[in-house]
C-alpha cells in the first residue's frame, strides 16, 4: 500500500495562518512503491504482517525419561561440541562443579558422563533440554514448521534445532568460566560462531519474501543471548524480547517453553500477536509493552513454594539423619532430687530456711512493752551489746600495738646491721 498522501490533490494549502492558493505537489523523483518502511509488510504499529518469526528458546532442565519420538536430525556444530567435551573431559570434580555449579554429587557423575560422553543415549534437544514445549505431541505440520522455526541456545552445543541428538547431560552456563585456546569465559569459545549460524537460518527461512522481514522472538535471559551479536543478524530482522517479571527462576522457566510452544502452533509472526497468550498465572503489563519487548507479570500462587520447602524440610531430615549436618546441641541432663529420708537431722545438710517455714515462725509480741520486766530486759541486752563492742575495739587496738612493735623492731635491725656495716669497714 503506497502512502496516502502521495496520491492526494489538496486545492489549498496552509502555512501558519496564511492560505496559499498553490496545488500541493510531491518532489520531483518521488516514488511510493520505493518506500523504505514498505508498511505493506511492517508498520510502526506493529500490526503490519511480518513475513516469518523465529523463537529464541534457552534449555530449562534435563529431562531423562525415555521418548517415542523417531525424528532425528545432527547437529550443526558438533565439532565445537568436541572441542569443549575434550576439555571438560581433563576437569576435576571441583573443576565441574565450579564450570557448571552443581553439587558434589552431580559434578562426580557428569565428569564420568564426559569421559564416556561418545557412547551416551542420545535424545531430542527439545525433550530433553526443554520438555515443558510438549513437542512429542506435535502433529506432522507443527514438528515440520518448529523445526525452521525454533532454536534452543546452549553453552555446550551452540545452536540446536528442535530435533538434534544431544546427550544426557546438563547445559553449561553461557557465562561460565573455562579455560579455552580462545580466552577465560564460555561466551570467547563461541565468539561470532552463533550468530554465524543463526544468520544462515534466518536467511533460509526468508527466501522468497518481498521484504525479508522476520520476527526475532527473544524467550531467554540476557545470560544466554549475550552470545547473539544481534547488530550482525540478517537485515530486516527485528528481535522481540519476552520478559517474564516477578516469578522464581523455574517458574520463568517454564513459562518460556509455554510461550514458544504457543508461537509454533499458532504460527505468531507479528508483535501484537505475541501479546495474545492466556495463562492463568501470567497477566499481561500492556501498558510497558513496546515493538521491542512485551511483559508478562506472574500473578501465580505460592503452592510451588510451598512444595519446595517441604522438599527443602524432607532434605534437611535426611542430612540430620545421616549426619551431613551439624549436630543438635545436647540438652542438659535434670539433676536428680537428693534423697535425705534415711538420713538423721543432724546429718541432713544444713541450708537456708524455707519459706514456708519462715512463715511459721510465729509474729513477736510487743504488748508488754510499757512494764519494768520488758525494761529491764532492753537494759540488759543494751549492756551486753555494749560490752561485746568494747571487746572487739581492745582487741583492734592489740592487733595494732603489735604491728607497731614488729615495724620498730624491724627498723631497730635494719640500723643495727647498718651500723656493723660501717664499724667492719672503718
């Protein structure tokens, strides 16, 4: 469709308030059908038709379950493959667990898995590295579309097509550090070889369309499509990028695969088509959304999180169990009541009065307060405390007489010496 104003004879014309009676005429060498933007296959709006899409898919677990699938194709850059498998083959188990950060465990067996990583089952990459797809139930027109149209990034196989052989073993991180001839970090081995291939994709998928036109749709994290130059891809490529806010990593995870599944069976290759997903777990964030991304905000429950940390309870158990785990402090054993029944009264211990028993002590009595008897008692008991303080003030005042005595007879000493001293050496 060419532009409408292209075609369109206005009688007059207006410039700021003045009316100019002239025709409005297009340049000279003006053609429509010549228009960059071409909005017969792509408009600002996005509800232009794009020719083709591809999605963009990052591996989500491992899945080990046997398939009945019988589709099979290689892979595309299988030596690069064996180039990293004869270096992850001379790792130790902390070498793995490092690269891959896995446990102790798992980075024992994967080691053994590389070693015999030639004579591994191989599977489906889309049902092994990303089941949640639901690929196996593809009829024959969807398994024939997804597999022009769908390309799982990995760390350990670059590129995969849906249905490549890959073997058991879990994705290495994109941005994982391994010594390589090409530098320190995954993303050096690969270098522009992805996206090399990525382009030869795009481009087979786009022969034969007017403009070329074809929808990037991005369903992975920035992680894995830093390996993508995306300033090198075909012209007239668009990327779209899928955000998945607000959920726990294997919740987005899953959503990703949700998304591309639906992509491939609806055959999406426009923008506003993208926004067309229902889930029930997922809302759409319309008024973030752009050309380039579309956001989706998790609205899910917390029934996962709840089974995770059963799981995370039932783990911690085990680890008790077995003794992994630090050990619970030991409570204080309770004293035992000593038992006195069979003893006398004199041999029970002696300790402070209960109070109950303080209590039994029946109250003084004061009435007889005004008679000569209680009087006479007071004089006593005043003249026996007196007389008891007099002794103990003799008896200081002893102490300190013979402390003086024994400072002077140590002085009387002390000169005495001094004085032989001085009679011996005269």
């Amino acid at each position: 469709m060419a532009l409408a104003f292209a075609t369109f004879n206005a009688q007059t014309r207006v410039a700021g308030n003045r009316i100019l009676e002239k025709a409005w005429k297009m340049p000279e060498g003006w053609n429509a059908s010549l228009d960059a933007l071409n909005t017969e296959t792509r408009d600002a709006s996005g509800k232009g038709s794009y020719d083709t899409s591809m999605v963009l898919l990052q591996p989500s677990g491992l899945d080990l379950k046997p398939s009945s699938c019988h589709y099979h194709s290689y892979l595309q850059m299988f030596k690069r493959t064996e180039e990293l498998v004869d270096i992850l083959k001379t790792q130790t188990p902390e070498g793995i667990k490092g690269i891959m950060g896995l446990g102790d465990k798992m980075s024992k067996s994967h080691l053994e898995r590389f070693k015999t990583f030639e004579k591994l089952p191989p599977k489906q990459a889309v049902l092994a590295l990303a089941a949640d797809v639901g690929a196996e139930d593809w009829s024959e027109e969807n398994r024939k579309y997804a597999d022009k149209h769908l390309r799982i990034l990995s760390g350990l196989y670059g590129v995969c097509r849906p249905y490549d052989d890959v073997k058991p073993v879990r994705d290495i991180p994109m941005n994982a550090k391994i010594k390589t001839k090409k530098g320190l970090y995954l993303t050096e081995f690969w270098g522009d070889s992805i996206t090399k291939q990525l382009s030869k994709d795009l481009k087979a998928i786009s022969e034969g369309n007017k403009g070329g036109h074809i929808l990037l749709v991005k369903c992975t994290n920035d992680q894995y499509f830093q390996s993508v130059q995306s300033h090198n891809l075909p012209e007239g490529t668009t990327v779209v990028e899928i955000e998945f806010e607000q959920a726990p990593d294997d919740v987005a995870a899953k959503a990703r695969c949700m998304f591309a599944k639906f992509v491939i069976e609806q055959k999406i290759s426009t923008p506003e088509g993208l926004k067309d997903w229902k889930s029930q777990e997922w809302s759409l964030d319309e008024r973030r959304c752009t050309i380039q991304k579309v956001f989706y905000v998790w609205i899910g429950d917390d029934r996962h999180r709840k089974k995770k940390s059963k799981k995370e309870d039932k783990e911690k158990e085990r680890s008790d169990a077995s003794g992994d785990k630090k050990k619970s402090k030991k409570k204080p054993k309770e004293k035992e009541a000593q038992d006195f029944s069979d003893l006398s009264e004199d041999a029970k211990p002696k300790g402070k009065k209960k109070k109950a028993e303080r209590d039994r002590t029946p109250p003084q009595d004061f009435s007889d307060m005004d008679s000569d008897e209680f009087k006479s008692r007071t004089k006593k008991g005043k003249k026996a405390a007196s007389d008891e303080s007099g002794s103990g003030k003799r008896k200081k005042v002893k102490v300190r007489r013979k402390k003086d005595s024994e400072e002077q007879g140590r002085k009387t000493t002390k000169e005495t010496r001094k004085r032989r001293r001085e009679d011996d050496s005269s």
